[in-house]
C-alpha cells in the first residue's frame, strides 16, 4: 500500500497533535508491524485525503464564492480552515460534555472545517480574514443556515464583491454551532473593533447565539456560571494558537 510519500516527515511534524484522532488499522503489505513513524505518515496522509475530500465536496471557498478550479494554482488556492485550531486547554471543559453538550469536540471532524480561499498570511484571502477575526460564520436556527457576519456588524455583502452570505448544512454539512457562535460572540466583543450595532442589540445578539446552540445541549441550563468571561478566554487563546499553528493548515 503505497500510503507513504517521500515528503512525509514534514507532514508528521506539522500534525503531531491532531493526528492521533484519526484512527487507522494501516497494515504493510507484507504484513510486517508498521513502525511508529510509519504509522504516523499513514495518519497524517489519510488526515490530508480527508481535508481534500471535504474540499472537492464544498468545491468553493465557504465566504467569497471562489471556485477552487478557478484559484487552485494561486495563493488563494482552497484551504481547510479550522473553527478551533488545535485541541486548547480546557476545551471540552468548555464546549464538551462535561459542560452539558451532546458529545467532546473534535478537532479533525468536518463539523470542525471550513473551506477558504488563501490562508493566514495572504492579504485578502477569507482565511487571512477568519484568522484574524475580521469575520465570523455563526449558526442561525431559525433558517437552519450558517450565516457571515463582520466585525462590524453587518450581516449583509451590500458593497461588495461577495455573493453567498450564508450557507446550508445540506451543503457543507453540520458544524460545531457552539464553537461557531461562541467565537463570533467573541468577535463581537473584541475592544477598540467598531461596530454598527448599539450595546442593547449586541447584548440581544448575544443571547441568540447562545439560544441557537440549544441542539448541541443536554440539559438547556448551561451549568458553567460564568460563560462569558471563559468563552472569551478561550477564544482569546484559540486566536492565538490560530495565527501560531497555521502550518496545520493544508
Ligand atoms: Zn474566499
């Protein structure tokens, strides 16, 4: 089973952490034990067929609309982009079960992907943008749709060149609605950002965003007292190991 490429070792380096989710009963074909390195480059290869797959599924960059035929050999060529870069401290704290939600997050899961074009780094790119919280998908219940919000509050692409302003899980399957809205929140409450909307609208907001994360709850009372602050702490570190660990990003 040709699974191992001659470019492997950079590839096991950059995903160390997050590849031990992906579970593989990988054998050589001549039956011998895999090594622990080889074990490794298979995870990491079916880590990057995975990321590639979901690409060719969404086909265009979840924000702008660009189709990855059209930039595929540009620097805005298709990305997977995570909501939650890499497994934080106190994550499932936060998001998983123990703070009342339906399962633990996990990080190399599709509901964990975005697909945008370029990445961090690369001026103008969607996901330059996400990275640096310019914008944010959150979770819409009352359509059952994922929508586009900026910084600044505005919800709608009026202006500029973007078309789909939101998307559909039929589409591009279901994401984490906590992780989605929490960070939004979040970009919402960033100090010194402007925004259009006046404190009382924003604190409504907030409210809905939680409210539209029910589904993802076992019991509807979240028993975390002091939700806002740990959201924002962790987001605040998620940013950071974002703009850090964009090398996992392929
Ligand atoms: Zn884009």
């Amino acid at each position: 089973m040709a699974l191992v490429s001659t470019t492997s070792t950079s590839v096991i380096t950059s995903n160390t952490q997050i590849v031990g989710e992906i579970s593989t009963t990988l054998t050589k074909t001549n039956t011998q034990i895999m090594s622990k390195e080889e074990i490794e480059a298979a995870k990491a290869f079916e880590l990057r067929e995975k990321k590639r797959a979901y690409k060719q599924k969404c086909k265009k960059c979840m924000r702008c609309g660009k189709l990855g035929s059209e930039v595929e050999n540009t620097k805005f060529k298709l990305t997977i982009a995570h909501i939650v870069p890499r497994r934080t401290e106190g994550l499932d704290i936060l998001f998983g079960v123990s703070s009342g939600y339906i399962d633990e997050i996990f990080i190399e899961d599709e509901r964990n992907y975005l697909v945008l074009c370029g990445t961090y780094g690369v001026a103008g790119s969607c996901h330059d943008g996400y990275d640096r919280l310019r914008f944010s998908l959150f979770y819409y219940l009352p359509e059952n749709r994922y929508e586009w919000i900026n910084s600044d509050g505005t919800r709608n692409f009026e202006n500029t060149n973007i078309s789909p302003a939101h998307q559909y899980p039929e589409v591009i399957g279901v994401k984490y609605a906590r992780l989605l809205n929490s960070r939004t929140a979040r970009m919402l409450y960033t100090p010194g950002v402007h925004t259009i909307m006046t404190p009382v609208q924003r604190a409504i907001f907030f409210d809905q965003l939680q409210d539209w994360t029910e589904h993802e709850q076992i019991t509807f009372f979240n028993p975390i007292p002091n939700i806002n602050t740990n959201i924002n702490n962790n987001i605040n570190d998620n940013i950071n190991n974002n703009i850090n660990n964009n090398i996992n990003d392929i």
